[in-house]
C-alpha cells in the first residue's frame, strides 16, 4: 500500500513543484510581457505622436502647394495670354513688315530715279555755276578788270573847317551814278587877278563824304567774288597822308567800341569774311576742302619785313623770288599762317599791325611810314563725283578731282606828303641830337615813301599809254604787285582825298594818278581754275546783243562812260543778276 501511493504523491509533489516553478516561470514571462508591453505601448504612444506631427507637417505643406498651384495656374494664364498677344503682334508684324519691304522696295525704285535725276541736277548746278562765273567775269571785264573809285574823307574834327572851305564837287546825276569830281584850283599870277580854274576827273565810282563802310563795300563786292571764283585781286589804296586810307582797308583801330567796330570795318575784314562765307558754302554744299593761309609783310625804306614774326628777329630784309613754274613774283622766307575762318585772319592781322612802323607828323599823329600788304591766298580740291547709274547697282568714279586756287592782295600804301609836312613833333625832353636824327630818318622815309609811289605812278602811266617796258622792278611795291596789274588779274585802285581847300595841289595828284589808273587795261589768259567754263554760244550772243554797238567797238573804259544811259542801267541790271 505504501508503495504505488508513496510513488504517486512523490510524483504529485513533483508535479506540483514543476507547476509551481512554471508558475512563476509564467508569472515571470507576464511580468516581461507586460514591461515589455508597456515599454511598447509607450514607444506606440510616441510614435503617435510623431505621426501626428508629421500628418500636420504634410497638411500645411499640401496647403501651400496648392497655394502654390493657383499661383502657377494664375501665371500660366497670364503667360499664354501675353503669349496670345504676342502670337497676335507677331502675325500683325510680319504684316507691317511685308508692307514696308513692299514699301522700301517703292523706295529704293524711287531713290534710284531721283539719283538720277540728283546727278543730272548737279550737273545742270555746276553747268549754271560755271554760266555765272563766266557772266560775272565778262560784266567785270566790260567794266574794266581795273577798276579806280574815289573817296572822299569827312571833315577833320581837329581843324573845324566849314563847308565853303572845301573846292571840291561832286557833279551827282540819277544816271551816271556820280562817277565825277570836279575841282577849283585858285590860279595866282604876277600883277594879275586870281583866276578859278576846274578840273574834271570821272571814275567809275565816286563815294561822297557820308559814305559809309558798308555802302563802300557793296561796289567792292563783285570784285571779291571774281577772287572767289579764282581771279588774282589786288585792292589797294592811294592818296594823301591823312585821307583815310588805313581807315578804308582796315577801318577803326581796337580802342573803339566793339559797336562802332564793327560798323566800321574796313574792307580787308569784310573781304575775308565774304571769301570764307563763299568757301564754307561751296564745301557744305559742294563738297570742297579748302585750306586757307595769310602773310602780311611792310615795305619800309625798299626793304621787306615780315609782321608776323617778332620784330628781333631775322626777318627785317627779306629778298624776292620768281617762282618757276607760274612765273609769280613773291618774298622769300615770309611767314604763312594757316586761318580757318574769319575772325582767324582778323586777329592775325590785328596782331601783325601792331607791328606796323607808324610815327608822329604834322599832318598825322600816327602816320603809316610803311606800304603794308595784307596776302590771303587758297587753295581747294574737290573729290570726283562718286555715281551709280550701272544696272548692277555698283558706283564708279566720276572723273578726276578739280583744283582751285585763288589770291587777294590787300595793299594800305603809305600816304604820300611834301618834305616840309613830314617832320614830326619833336620837341619836349628830346635832346637836340635825337631829335636831329629823328628828323633826317623822318626825311629818309618820306623820299623812300615818295619815291616808291612815283615808281608805282610811272608803272601805272606805262600800262596806260602800252609802253612795251614797264618799269616793274623800278621798286619792290611794283615788283611785287606786277602780277595783279598783268596777265588774268583784277585790280581796285581806292583814291583817297582830304576836302579841305589848302590840300588842292595834292588832291589833283592823287586825282592825276587814279585817272591815269583808270586808263590801264588788263588783258590776258583765263586763270586756269575758271579755263573750263562753258562756252555757250547763246549765252555770249545774248549777252553780246545785251552791250550797244559802241561797247562792241572799244574795250577802253573811256568808250563805257560814254555809252547811253539806258545802256548803263542795263549793264547794272545783268551785274546784279549775275550777283
């Protein structure tokens, strides 16, 4: 009996031992499950957490993009409408560009013809250019390529004299245009009544004393544009100490006011501007290139100095030369200064004046003891006419390039003056010997001045008369003016005189000499810039058919004067339209 229940309860036990063990084995297996549980539900809890999190983080960024998204549906919209305007322009452009290719093409078909027609005005232009100079050149001639006008100076302010003081008169009619003088001269003999006897000069241009610079100018006008035209031109002025030469040529010095300066410009400066204002146009307009140059050189007691250079240096006895190739007589080493414009050579001159020999005299306080020659000289080039008229649109050239050149001669001559009125003021602190040697050098210019107008009167009376000597080189003012008083040259004589009675003698001096003057006739060649002028037969016919027959006969100037007056208006009237 103890046996198999003995067995039994030992196994009981052990079983209940076994099971208690698994007991705790499966308590402690809960207890880990239930940490472990725990620890997941708290891993759980955060992760739910963070889940959350991040669905609100995919919430707001859902929001935006779509915010995000309208704005991109906005923008495209915009974009494909610009780009729909865009499409439109472009469709309406390549319209417009299709009706102005039609358009250019009209254009350029036109262009083509009006170059045409450019070129053929342009030709016609220069044909009609060269039909007016040729005109102005022939009026010029038919008025003489000399040309004398007389002046006659207001009243000296210092002597107060009245108007009966005066013998000379000007005998105005509407139809010569007051082209003579005429003078008194009181004739005193021995145990006889004084005798009044006149003397008649005539002149193509008498200018009274109210004349003024600019009316003075307007005659000497066509002459200037002969120079521009290419025409060698001397202008120069003769008379009396003190009969407004300087003033004539240059007008008033620099202390005047700058209102009464230029009223009263000279010709020299209103000459330059003309030629300048002429030569700009015809580069604006033509297409020249000009280069301009002045030299300004005195003759003092037979010897040349140049003005533009100061006085210490070495230019106080220039020599002349010849040049070769023209013959043309010209002072050798004389200063050029290139000028661009007018108001360029005004101040050159200006500045060459002041270096001007002029001294105190009774009849002059700054009397010139100098011949001063003002040289404007110009040379232009003129490119060949570039055309196009090939049919495979190229362009060739049209020619060679022409050339021209042109010289004016402005010449303020010393004034001329008795021994006896020559001698300066020379008293006050002077000592008896320097005023001694003032007086003879005093004496010594007015014999050189003197004997240089006499040489210069003894050429003009040769020319006159057609001696075949002419005493050029008899002095250096007429050597070096021969080729203005020769061959293709104009020239302008100004006489100057004073109207006071006492200065008769030398009043008819001067007038002898300008009517000697007005008898020279210059005949020669066409320059060669003006040779290739047109010859157009009909034009010389008219204007041959335009001179009465007593002009046809006589080239002198003597035969002009006498010509009827309705024939004088008419050589007025094709002067100004040749103008």
């Amino acid at each position: 009996e103890g046996g198999p229940e003995g067995d039994h309860e030992a196994a009981k036990a052990q079983h209940e031992e076994k099971l208690l063990l698994l007991k705790d084995d499966l308590a402690k297996s809960r207890a880990g499950h239930e940490a472990v549980k725990a620890q997941q539900e708290e891993e759980l809890l955060k992760l739910s957490g963070i889940d959350q999190t991040r669905q609100d983080e995919v919430k707001e960024v859902r929001k935006k993009l779509k915010a995000s998204l309208e704005i991109e549906k906005e923008y495209s919209a915009e974009l494909q409408r610009k780009l729909d305007e865009a499409n439109e322009k472009a469709l309406k452009g390549r319209a417009e560009n299709k009706r102005l290719a039609e358009r250019n093409s009209n254009l350029e078909q036109g262009i083509r013809s009006h170059e045409v027609d450019r070129e053929a005005s342009n030709r016609k232009v220069k044909d009609l250019q060269k039909l007016r100079q040729k005109m102005h050149n022939d009026l010029i001639e038919l008025r003489g390529n000399v040309r004398v006008f007389c002046r006659i100076r207001p009243y000296s302010s210092t002597t107060g004299r009245a108007a009966q003081s005066t013998n000379i008169d000007i005998l105005s009619n509407s139809v010569t245009d007051a082209e003579t003088i005429r003078v008194r001269d009181s004739v005193q003999r021995v145990n006889m009544p004084t005798r009044s006897k006149s003397h008649e000069f005539s002149f193509d241009k008498t200018f009274p004393q109210t004349t003024s610079q600019e009316e003075l100018y307007e005659h000497v006008r066509p002459l200037v544009q002969s120079a521009v035209d290419g025409f060698p031109l001397c202008i120069f002025a003769y008379g009396q100490t003190s009969s407004g030469k300087s003033f004539t040529m240059l007008g008033r010095d620099s202390s005047c006011t700058s209102s009464r300066l230029a009223a009263d410009r000279g010709i020299v400066f209103r000459a330059c501007e003309q030629i300048f204002a002429s030569l700009a146009d015809q580069s604006r307009e033509e297409g020249w290139r000009f280069t301009c140059t002045i030299e300004i050189v005195e003759i003092r007691n037979e010897k040349f100095r140049d003005l533009l250079v100061e006085k210490d240096a070495h230019h106080d006895d220039l020599k002349m030369g010849v040049d070769r190739e023209n013959g043309e007589v010209y002072v050798e080493g004389l200063c050029r200064r290139q000028v661009s414009q007018a108001t360029d050579a005004q101040k050159v001159l200006e500045k060459a004046l002041q270096q001007r020999c002029t001294k105190a005299t009774d009849m002059n306080d700054a009397s010139s003891r100098s011949h001063c020659i003002c040289i404007l000289r110009y040379s232009g080039t003129k490119p060949p006419v570039t055309t196009s008229e090939n049919n495979n649109g190229g362009s060739g050239s049209g020619g060679r390039s022409s050339t021209r050149r042109g010289c004016v001669n402005f010449c303020d001559l010393a004034g001329s003056e008795r021994m006896n009125t020559s001698s300066g003021n020379l008293s006050g602190g002077s000592s008896s010997s320097s005023s001694k040697h003032c007086q003879q050098e005093l004496h010594k210019e007015t014999r050189s001045i003197n004997k240089s107008l006499s040489a210069l009167g003894l050429t003009i009376s040769a020319l006159a008369s057609g001696n075949q000597h002419i005493p050029f080189r008899d002095s250096k003012l007429t050597y070096l003016l021969q080729g203005c008083l020769t061959g293709f040259g104009k020239c302008l004589m100004l006489c100057t005189l004073v109207p006071d009675a006492e200065h008769t003698n030398e009043s008819l001096g001067s007038l002898r000499f300008a009517q000697n003057a007005s008898k020279v006739t210059i005949k020669g060649q066409r320059c060669n810039q003006c040779s290739g002028l047109l010859k157009l037969s009909s034009s010389k016919s008219s204007l041959r058919t335009s001179v009465p027959s007593e002009l046809k006969q006589s080239s002198s100037k003597s035969s002009l004067r006498s010509s009827v007056p309705s024939e004088r208006r008419r050589e007025r009237s094709l002067v100004s339209s040749a103008e």
